[in-house]
C-alpha cells in the first residue's frame, strides 16, 4: 500500500526519472554499438583500422565539449528543453553517421553526437538529484544501471547486422582502400562498403533516444505553462552548507578522482580486456575472451538490483566500505595470477565489477546530501571521468600486445588509488564540511507533487 501511495503521490517526478534512464540506455548503447562495429566501419570507410578506430577519441572530444558546456545553460535555457534537444542532435548523428563514407563526415558527426552526449549525461545526473535531493542516490544507482544495461544490450543487438568474420592475419587486406581489390593467401573474398548493413544497429539506437527527446518536450512545455499560471508553491527541505567555497571545491576535485579512475578502470577493462585474454597466458579464444568483459559489465550492471534492497537493512556507508574491501580482494586474487590461471581472471574480473558498480553513484550522491551540486561542478567531475577514459586506456593499449601482464598491473594499481581516494571522499567531507543544516525552498507544486 505504502509503495502504491508513493507512486500515486510523485508521478511527474518518476516519469522523468524514467526518462532519464532511458537517456541512459542510449547513452550506454551508443559507448558500445561504435567499438563494436568498428571492423565494419572500417570496411564501410576503406581506412586502416587505426585511423578508423579514431571514431572513438573524436566522440570523447565532442562529449568533453559539450561537458564543458553545460554551466553556460544551467539558468539560461530551461533543463527539459536542453535535453530535449540533446537527445534529438544525438539521434539525428549517431543515425546518419553510417550512412557516409567518407571518413571526414563520420567524424563530424561522432563529434556532435558525442557533444549532445556530454550534455545530457550531465543534465541527467544533476536532475535526479534535483529531482529526489538527498534522497537520490539510489534512483543514480538505478541510472547508472540502465548506462550498463545498454553497454550490455548494445552487442546483442549489432550482431545480426555485423558482417560475418573471415579469417585472415591481416583484415586491412580484405577491403578495398584506394579503388583496389586486395585479399591474401587464405581467401579470395573481400568486402565493399555497399555489403555492410551496421547503419540498422545504429538507426535503433537513434531511433531510440528520438523517441525519448519527444517527451522531454511535453515536459518543458507543462513545466512552463505551470510557472506561467502561477501555481501553488510548497516548501522543499533542502540542504544549505556554511562551508567555504574552498572547502567544497576539494570535496569536488576528490569527486573528480574517484570518476577519473573509475571510468578509467571501465573503459580499460570494456576495451582491452579482450585483447588481454587473447595475449596473455591464459590464452583465451576470442569468445571466452569477449564472454570476460561481457561478465564485468553483468555484475557492475546487475549487481546493484542487490545493492539498493540491502540499503533498507544496512547503513549506505557501511555498504560502500564493503564495495572497497570487495575491490581490494578482487585486486588480490587478480595480481598477478590472472594473467596465467583462468579460474583466478574470471573470479576477479566479476569482484571487480560488483565491486566498482555502486561506488561513483555513491560518492556523486552524497555531495547532495553536503551541498547544493551545480551544473559546472557536475560537468567538472565527469569531464575528469572522460580523461580518466582516454588516458589509462591510452597508456594499457600500448603494452596490451606486446606485454600483456602490464594490463594486470596496471589495473591492479588503478584500483588501489581507486579505493583509497573513494574512501578518503566521506571522511572528508565529514570532517571538513560537516553536517549541514536544512532550509525551506520554495518550488513550484507541479514539479514537486505532494511530496
């Protein structure tokens, strides 16, 4: 009866909550459905793989960008609206990026595509919080989830469309590049960019986060019509923190480094951890090995279906310093004896990931409860999480081949600093921010129905 009463009583603020998380299944599909599909772009292009692999950074750029950017519309351009038109400027590029075949023009594209990403990555985050205030951390679980969720289902459904693998020591050799037909020993038959049919996998996606951008509007416009009218005001307990700017910029910065390793960590393991099957002494098959990833982003998604059921039972605190016990023995098991003994890679690759799944949302979460988090502060936090991304991933990518243990290490050592700044994050806070005291603010009923 109590959860029936709770639904009946925040309608509005759950349906955007729903929606943010769909936003995020997008957002998480999108991450994925490029690496995924880089052999047929490659194809589709008639480029070298490295220069086509290039799609990546140029997204990362763009969502930097469009990160960065998200402080100028914070009291300018109402938060619906925003990620309205995000997700349409998403949907519309990641669409029609495969449908070009000049490199150039996917570039641009995963550039903008990446830009609107940045931007509503972080208007989803900041609104949740806005949206359920102290109270938010759980729903930023959820959120997180629905981002591993598409990551997961991204691959599911770009394999139908995928051109079948034919084997060859070297794939460059199976496309056409500069008008010319090459193919070696092993095979006679090479691909044309008119055989590939990835566009679909990437149309769904697109067509998806269309969808999503159509009720976002819906929003603004009732949001507007109801400040317009003037409706009633209620009273919102919020927090108010007598810290000093000083004080919450270092709990923001700590913030900032807990997502740089966090993604970093993420980005290492859902792009390398492949290749480090294939390399290392374990010497998984490409299957296997593709099957070690798909494992960690299962446990970082799925376990927090556990996770936020425990938190009625035990203190959200006492939970978080069991995730950092869980990484560091997932860090023991994993170093060095991954590298050469299956049993010990799969064990710590599934710690790892139930370990990372619920930490960043917690240590993004609780800020709310300390003060008020701003659009710039949040666009701060994750734009050291998209260099987190780009620079462990850059550094393991070089020594994955050649020395694959260093992927052992590497990641080992990252998880460590992982767990140390996460758990200096509440300490801090409690002792240099302090409790705060809560205030009443007025905020409009519509948005805050009968809370």
């Amino acid at each position: 009866m109590e959860l029936i009463k709770f639904i009946q009583n925040n309608q509005y603020k759950i349906f955007k909550t729903l929606l943010t998380y769909m936003t995020f299944v997008g957002h998480g599909c999108i991450n994925t459905l490029v690496g995924s599909s880089l052999l047929d772009l490659q194809i589709l292009v008639q480029r070298s793989f490295e220069i086509t692999s290039r799609m990546v950074p140029a997204r990362s750029i763009g969502y930097v960008i469009g990160a960065s950017s998200c402080g100028l519309y914070e009291k300018r351009i109402d938060d619906y609206l925003v990620l309205s038109i995000s997700t349409l400027i998403c949907a519309i590029c990641i669409s029609l990026s495969p449908w070009f075949t000049q490199l150039e023009y996917v570039f641009i594209l995963m550039i903008v595509a990446g830009f609107a990403q940045g931007v509503f990555d972080i208007y989803c985050n900041v609104i949740i919080l806005r949206i359920w205030g102290e109270n938010g951390i759980n729903w930023l679980q959820v959120l997180h989830m629905s981002y591993g969720l598409g990551a997961l289902i991204a691959p599911i459904f770009t394999r139908p469309f995928l051109l079948p693998n034919i084997e060859s020591a070297d794939f460059n050799s199976l496309i056409n590049i500069n008008n010319v037909t090459h193919t070696n020993t092993t095979t006679s038959k090479s691909y044309s960019p008119d055989d590939v049919k990835v566009q679909y996998a990437f149309g769904i996606v697109g067509g998806m986060l269309m969808v999503v951008s159509i009720p976002y509007f819906f929003c603004y416009l009732h949001d507007r019509k109801a400040e317009k009218i003037g409706v009633k005001e209620v009273k919102l307990k919020q927090v108010k923190s007598e810290a000093s700017s000083v004080a919450k910029a270092g709990a923001v910065i700590i913030a900032a480094l807990v997502a740089n390793f966090s993604f970093g960590t993420e980005s290492v393991v859902g792009n390398l951890a492949t290749a480090f099957g294939v390399n290392a002494d374990v010497k998984m098959d490409k299957k296997d090995a593709v099957l070690l990833t798909t494992c960690y982003w299962t446990m970082y998604s799925f376990y927090r279906l556990i996770f936020i059921p425990l938190t009625i039972f035990i203190k959200e605190d006492r939970l978080f310093v069991v995730n950092l016990f869980i990484i560091i023995i997932a860090i023991i098991v994993m170093v060095p004896r991954a590298a050469s003994q299956s049993t010990f890679t799969w064990i710590s690759f599934i710690l790892l990931g139930i370990g990372h799944s619920p930490i960043f949302s917690i240590a993004y979460g609780s800020l709310g409860k300390y003060f008020h988090v701003s659009n710039f502060m949040t666009s701060f936090i994750f734009i050291n999480g998209v260099i987190g991304e780009t620079i462990h991933v850059s550094i393991v990518s070089k020594f994955v081949e050649s020395k694959p243990i260093f992927f052992i290490y590497y990641l080992g050592s990252i998880s460590i600093i992982f767990v140390i700044i996460s758990g200096t994050l509440p300490v801090y806070c409690k002792k240099v921010i302090k409790k705060p005291k809560a205030h009443f603010t007025s905020v409009p009923a519509e948005e805050m129905q009968e809370l």
